[in-house]
C-alpha cells in the first residue's frame, strides 16, 4: 500500500497552451528527490478536463518514463461515461502506470447504485490497481461509505481518494475497517486530521510547491506523530488556503511560474489567477520558505 503524500501534479503549458514535456520532466524529477511517495498524472491538477485523449495519454507516458519505477505513478483516467474511462484505463495500464484514479462521474449525477456499477464494470474490464476518487464540490455526485465499501469487495479497487473535506466523513470510512484498502484524503487543509485518523495518505496540490515539507508533515501524520505533523503543516498551513483562492489548479500553476518551476501556461475555461490574488498566493509561498 502506497502511505505518505502523493503529488496531484500539475501539466506544465506554455503560454498558448501547449503541454511543456520538458518542463513536466523537470516536476517529476523534484518530486522525486523530494521523497514524494507517488505521483498522481492527468488528474483535476494535471487539467483532465481539457486534455485531448491523445495528449492525455502522452502526460501519462512522459510522468511514467520520468519516473523510471522510482516512484509510483497513478493516472487519472475518470469520465462521466463508463466507455470512455475503460479507454483511458486501459491506455494507462499499456503506458505502466502504477494505478488509475477514477474520479465519480460529473453532471449525470448517477445515483448510488449507478456509481457501483460504473467503478465495477472498469474494474473487471481493465486489471490495474484503481483508486475511486469522492470529490462532490465538482461533480454534483457524492459517492457514500456504504458504496464504497461495497466497491471494496472488487477485487482490483484497491483504495479511495476522499476529498469532500469533511471530518465526520473521514471517521465515517475509518470506521468501515476495510481491511487493505487505502484511504488518502484529497483535501491538503483537512489531511494531517485525516491522517492521524487512520486514513493512510494525502493526494495534494500542496506538494506540487512544498514537495519535502509534505513528505515529512504526512510521513509524520501517518506514524501517528501528531506534535512533529502540527508543527511541519503549520509551515505550509498558509498554501493550503492561499492555493484554493480561485478554483484548482489555477494558484498552484501561478505559484509554479513565480517559483521559476515552469510557464504559466493555462487552458481556457480557466484563466490565469487574478493579479487581486497576487500577493495572498506570495505571501504563502514566503511563509512557508518558497520564496525571498
């Protein structure tokens, strides 16, 4: 089971959009020495929404090849219709991706029993480890414990990334008791409670600009080492909020190019962070040491 923090990272553009492979490299090479326990390629962060297929497939290949099998690598291959994410699942099991995180199908707002046969039916159509992904603030659909621990009993889903942000739903799925089962939160300003609740990691945006910090503030929270996890995500507590101030990834991809890290490069409809925010996002990053 992957433990610790694992980076949502982000797909490097240039300035007319184009995807930056080298620039990705670069990411995936810091994450690295960071001590970053996977990388999470094509997911919300890596702008899922408005890649083409074939690019899509080409950042997972680049993160993969990166990598090299020093680090996990687990794709985001989710889509509101269960044909198109059996595709992109099995695109990335013929890249080698370590996994595929599957986020909850948007706008068609399928009832429970619907989010349990669409995560089923990938799970026996492609064999990779898969990862469902709870993220109701985007998709207008919240997929409950009880179905996920009924998915639980699929023999390749193999965890959850929850990131309703939400305590009382993190007690929730610790109490499940689900025996080899991952549970990574997907909220970075709820993740070291989660943790030191039992759940096993934090798939964060934070870590695309604080890479060690997260690695130790999570690899501490999982130990159940609360004082030494309070005090490393007090030093990034700042760019929790501060990279939420307009929708994700649009901070984290500014904060990225202020660090020098790479273009800042966006796809519409997202647009780059509004110079109102300009100095909050800097603030964090000089907070926590990013930056003079």
């Amino acid at each position: 089971m992957i433990t610790g923090s694992i980076v949502a990272i982000v797909t490097p553009m240039s300035e007319d959009g184009e995807v930056d492979h080298k620039a990705l490299g670069d990411l995936v090479e810091r994450q690295v020495a960071a001590g970053t326990s996977a990388i999470v390629s094509v997911g919300t962060t890596g702008e899922s929404s408005t890649l083409s297929v074939l690019e899509h497939t080409e950042v997972m290949r680049r993160t993969i090849d990166v990598a090299a099998g020093r680090v996990p690598v687990i794709a985001g291959t989710g889509a509101n219709s269960t044909s198109e994410a059996i595709h992109l699942t099995r695109a990335a099991r013929a890249a080698g991706a370590d996994g595929a995180l599957l986020v909850t199908p948007y706008y068609n707002k399928p009832p429970q029993e619907g989010l349990y046969r669409h995560f089923r039916t990938i799970a026996e159509a492609v064999d990779i480890p898969q990862y469902l992904y709870n993220v109701p603030g985007r998709t207008a659909c919240d997929m409950l414990p009880s179905t996920v621990a009924r998915l639980a009993e699929v023999r390749n889903i193999v965890g959850l990334k929850e990131a309703k942000g939400d305590l009382d739903r993190v007690r929730e799925l610790v109490a499940l008791g689900l025996e080899d089962f991952a549970l990574y939160s997907g909220d970075d300003g709820t993740a070291r409670a989660s943790m030191l609740a039992g759940f096993h990691g934090d798939v964060s945006v934070t870590a695309n600009v604080a890479p060690e910090t997260m690695a130790r503030m999570c690899k501490a929270a999982v130990a159940g080492d609360a004082e030494n996890a309070s005090a490393l995500d007090a030093d990034v507590v700042g760019l929790h909020s501060a990279l939420f101030v307009e929708p994700n990834p649009i901070p984290v991809k500014w904060a990225l190019a202020e660090m020098g890290l790479m273009p800042g490069g966006i796809r519409l409809p997202l647009v780059p962070l509004d110079e109102l925010h300009h100095e909050d996002v800097r603030s964090a990053l000089r907070s926590a040491g990013l930056i003079g």
